[in-house]
C-alpha cells in the first residue's frame, strides 16, 4: 500500500533484525492417512526444495503402490510457495526409507536410505536384512538407476555430501563383512561406521570402515582444506576408538582426501553422549550437535533426563573449545545445527521439557530452536508445534535470501500445524528473516511527518520486507542540473528535469507536451521556460529553464590563462558554440605542436605530455564552419602565467 500523497524512491539500504526467530511464511504438512516421516530437506536450483523420508500412506498426498505393505521410500518436491510439483515413493513389500538426498549437476536427485525388498521393482540385495539402498532419479522424479551395496547384516545410509566432480561420499552404518563392506571392526552383529567415495553413476571408488568390536555410527560429514571429517558416535574402546571412551561418546573421525585416518577422538561423560549433525563455523571450527545424558567429563550443566548437547571443536587438532548443554528436566534431544549469517549456530530438534531452558511448551513434544552466539551464549530460543508430538529433524539456510526451512513430522492438527492429513506428517516451515527497507518519501514540509510503514509481499503472497518511509523535501525541477543551454537556428532540443514528484511545463507554443518531464523545444528565439514539480495543488515548487537560439558561431578567446590548480582561469579554449567542424591548436613560438581538440570541451591545460611548460607566449588557431557551412577562422596569442 502506498501512503497517500507520497513518492516512493527505493534506496535499497537494509537494516537487518536477526535477534529473534524469523516470522514463519508458511508451515505446511504433507503425507496421507497413516505414518509419513522425513529425514532430509535440501535446497532446488530453482528456489524450491526437495524432501526425503519414508511413507506408510496410500492416500493424501502420497500415490498409492501396490506393494506397499510398509514402509516406501518416498521423496517429495516443493516450489518456494510449498505446493508439490511432484512426489515419488518407491519399495517393495518390506522396509524401504531414505536418509539423505542431493541435487546433482544434471538438475536431478541422488537419493539415500535403506531397503529390506527384493520385490517392487527394488534390485536384489545381498541378505536378508537391511542393505544400503541408492536412487538416481531425473529432475522430474522418474527413477533412472538404483545401486545396492551391503553384505549379510544390516546396512543403513545415513548422510550424501556431493563433491565438485560429480562423484559422492556415503556415510553409513554397517554390521556386514562380506559383499561390498569389508575390514569391519564390530562383532556379534554391532556396527561400524562406513565412508563410500562413488561416481557420479553409484560404482563405488572407495569404501573404509571404522570403529571397534561394539557400535560405533558415522551420520554426518564436513570437507575442510581437503580434510574429511565425520561426526557420530562411538561405543569401544579399541580399534579407531580412543581408549578413554567411557559408554556411547561423541566421535569425530578425520580423514585425509583418500580416507585414510588423521586422527579419532571422543567427548562425553560417563553415560550417553551422541552427535546427529555437524556445521563448519565462520572461523574455520566444527560444531557438533546431538544429546547427553552425562554430566562430568567433557559435559557440564546438564539439566534433566536427557538433552541438547553442542560442542565446538578445533578441526585441526581436535581439541575442544566450548560446549553447551541446553533443555530441561525431560528428554530433549537436537537433530541439526547449522551456521547463521552472524557466526552463530542455529540448532533444532525435539523438546519434552517445560522447565529450565525450555519456556512455553505447546505439546506433548515441540521443535524447539535455540539460537546460539559463535561462543555458545543462547541469543534465543523458540518452540514450535501443536498439542501433540512434532519433532524437528533437519534446518537449512539460505544466506543469499534469508530463508530457513524446519524439517521435520507432526502428529499435530493444530497451533503451528493445524492441515493434519494422517497419524503423522512430514511437517514444513519456511520463515524467512525480513529485512527493513528505508524508503524516501517526498514531502512539502518536515512539520507533522508521521513516518508510514508497510509490508511488501513476495509472488507467494508471504511477506517479503518491511518498508520505512523517511521523509526527504521536495525539489526544484531542475535541483543539481543546468537551468540554461545555447542551440543553433532551426534545432530542436529535449528539456531537462530533475524534480521528485511530478514534473510539468507551462504552456508554450514551441513545446512538444507540458504534462511530461521532458518536452521537446523547437524556438525560433531565445525562449524562458517554466516546469513545475508539485505532489498536489498545495504542494508546487517552480523554476526556469533559458534555452538560447544563436544564428551563428558564438566564441570568446580568452588571451590568457594561470594553471595554478585554484579552480579559476586554470585552462585555455574558447567559450561558446560552434555548429560543426570545430577544432582548436596550440603551438609555441618556435611553431612546435602543444596541443590539439576537436571539442569545446577539451581544453589546455598548459602541460605537454604531461610537462608543464614555463610562462610564455603562444599561439593558437581555431577553426569551424559556421551555419550556413562556410570555413571561419581565428588566430592569435595567449599568455601562459604561473
């Protein structure tokens, strides 16, 4: 809306507010009739975005399959308003679910994640569990290859990171030692932690196990001046885990570029300490985010049963820098951190608390968000949710347009999730932070200016910016331009303006229109003509424009000049017009060259070559044609003085 009575004139100055959460757009949920939970959301090339979990639905949003018995892989597609340009599940009749997805080079999608199938379309397998299951699908969706890798125990993908060639890393979890894994650590059925390299088409390049005899996970992974790092957790207490691990610690694990092992280390205390996602810091350094249940060693300031856990690590040598243990006296545990424009960290993922670090609870459980400064102080916190239980997996950020997208599923019909389909929903959030606009409006007086507000809207319909309206005078219409200019018998010439509202011209029978700021003037004679700028009838400011008409050549030869550098007389050349063929020289006595323009414009300046030359007498010659095209000619002397 446009404050009546203003011109608006965008200056594109922005003041950003980033001290609280930003205002949601839109919050949406996707699924069917029974249980839909998403476990990825990446940002499309085309400003949309891609999701990837698994579905237990036949109806809503989800195509019904004619194998599905449990659970199907199943990725959705969104443009930035959050409607669904397309959506695909693909399984048999077991355990299908993907973990992670990525957009590739070609505008499609590599999808992660697991199957328990060997029907529905679903390549053989390597046992009768779980295997490492991969999908290559087209930017349309439509599947175009499908890779398996695993042995005879459980093989689970957890985490993609695309690399600039097109190849890929896969971080997964696997208790096999046979078919694809090989060198695994773990006995008894427990796991190792698996990095993959592969191609752009699924062959596998590389493929490393780590861990010891007992359970150890790799979820997510940072690449850092060629280092590879990979975030988890660990429960040996040998093999490539440090012996001081106490029960289930935090792991971080890195790598050269060929996956050979740098260094390993641990943090936690005496009970459950584990990291579910990793950032890289502004400054170079690592944060971790997961859960503890401890509360010595590495840990301190728990608050309840379970709860956020954030540490910042030195990449380089491992050594930890701060740590942050947030919640209350229930079970809170983050899914995601990332790295805000500032420096800070943004962590998310599912609170039960009501108490401590936890204020306002909405449900059973809530996304709960906590705003961190780069040394861990909570800058704010936010929950978010309906009455039951919605729990937050996986935040990404936008810098370039400020816009954050909250992942995760709800069994909410109401407060933030009021569009329920089913038992549980994928449940989406788009908040964007919205920057302050200073616009200038154009007044007639300062006297009782009410600075006017207003919110711009974005093609969704969402709110985009807010506007601030500062209040700037009206001008003169021909404010920081010329008021007079010379042309020749017979020429016509467009009239300047430069006013800030709107420009009109009194009548005049030479002129082209008077309701345009910039009429075209054919006078026969010297004319004065008058523009007015004005907002209204009450609100005018007025001036004049001399345009004068010469019958011919017009010149004033000055016979000095003093280049000085004091802004006055500091050049030589005529003052006046000439209709064409103008040209100015200078030369000293001696008939030596000096100086040469083709342009009244273009005067000497006294220096040759960049030399000044010393005081003196020289001589010039200028030549033009006059109007009706005749040769002219003028000569003399100038004087030089220093």
């Amino acid at each position: 809306m446009r404050t009546p009575g203003l011109l608006l004139i965008l200056l594109g100055i922005y003041i950003n507010a980033s001290a609280q959460l930003p205002p949601t757009q839109w919050a949406q949920q996707y699924g069917g009739n029974n249980v839909d939970i998403p476990f990825a959301i990446k940002f499309t090339s085309d400003g949309g975005t891609i999701i990837a979990g698994y579905t237990d639905s036949r109806d809503g949003d989800v195509s019904p399959q004619p194998n599905r018995e449990y659970w199907d892989l199943w990725v959705v597609k969104l443009d930035r308003c959050g409607v669904i340009e397309w959506e695909r599940s693909f399984g048999g009749s077991n355990y299908e679910s993907a973990r992670d997805v990525v957009q590739t080079a070609d505008g499609g999608y590599i999808v992660a994640g697991e199957t328990n199938s060997t029907d529905g379309g679903v390549v053989a397998g390597y046992g009768s569990t779980k295997d490492i299951w991969i999908v290559k699908l087209n930017a349309a969706g439509a599947l175009l290859w499908q890779k398996r890798y695993g042995g005879n125990g459980l093989d689970i993908a957890n985490h993609i990171h695309l690399i600039n060639d097109g190849s890929f890393y896969l971080t997964a979890s696997s208790s096999s030692n046979d078919g694809n894994i090989s060198g695994n650590h773990g006995t008894a059925g427990y796991t190792d932690g698996v990095l993959m390299k592969l191609d752009a088409n699924g062959n596998i390049q590389w493929s490393r196990c780590f861990g010891g005899s007992k359970n150890e996970e790799l979820l997510d992974i940072e690449i850092i001046n060629g280092r590879t790092y990979l975030a988890g957790y660990a429960n040996s207490i040998d093999g490539d885990i440090p012996p001081q691990q106490k029960n289930y610690d935090v792991w971080l694990l890195a790598l050269d570029a060929n996956g050979n092992k740098i260094y390993s280390k641990v943090y936690g205390g005496a009970q459950n300490d584990v990291a579910y996602s990793m950032t890289r810091g502004n400054n170079g350094s690592l944060t971790l985010a997961g859960y503890t249940t401890s509360d010595d060693g590495d840990v301190s300031g728990a608050k309840g049963s379970q709860d956020y856990w954030v540490i910042n690590i030195n990449p380089a040598n491992g050594n930890l820098n701060w740590q942050k243990v947030l919640g209350g006296t229930d079970a809170d545990y983050a899914n995601s951190v990332i790295t805000d424009t500032d420096g800070g960290y943004i962590v998310g993922g599912i609170s039960y608390s009501d108490d401590m670090d936890v204020a306002n609870p909405l449900g059973e459980g809530d996304y709960w968000i906590v705003k961190l400064s780069t040394t861990g102080n909570i800058v704010w916190k936010q929950n978010i949710g309906g009455s039951t239980n919605d729990n937050l997996r996986s935040i990404i950020f936008q810098p370039a347009v400020k816009e954050y997208y909250l992942c995760g599923d709800s069994d909410s019909g109401d407060g933030d999730f009021p569009g329920s389909n089913g038992d549980t929903d994928f449940g989406i959030i788009k908040l964007k932070q919205l920057d302050t606009l200073l616009t200038d409006s154009t007044v007639c007086s300062l006297n009782g200016f009410v600075p006017a507000t207003d919110t711009l809207r974005d093609a969704c319909g969402n709110d985009s910016a807010y506007v601030s309206y500062r209040p700037v005078l009206i001008s003169g219409p021909f404010d920081s331009i010329r008021r007079a200019d010379t042309i020749f018998t017979g020429q016509t010439y467009q009239l300047p303006s430069n006013g800030n509202g709107t420009i009109t011209w009194a009548y005049h029978p030479t002129l082209s229109c008077t309701n345009c700021p910039n009429p075209i003037a054919s006078p026969e004679t010297t004319t004065i003509y008058t523009a007015t700028n004005s907002l209204g009838i009450d609100c005018q400011r007025s001036d004049q424009f001399t345009l004068v008409v010469l019958k011919d050549a017009l010149l004033f030869v000055p016979t000095a000049f003093t280049p000085n550098g004091d802004g006055m007389n500091d050049w030589f050349g005529p003052v006046g017009k000439v209709p064409n063929e103008y040209s100015l020289q200078v030369f000293d006595r001696n008939g030596t060259l000096f100086f040469k323009s083709n342009s009244t414009y273009s005067r000497w300046d006294g220096k040759v070559n960049g030399t000044v030359q010393p005081n003196g007498i020289y001589v010039y010659l200028i030549q033009y044609k006059d109007i009706t095209g005749k040769p002219m000619m003028k000569k003399g002397v100038l004087a030089l003085i220093r």
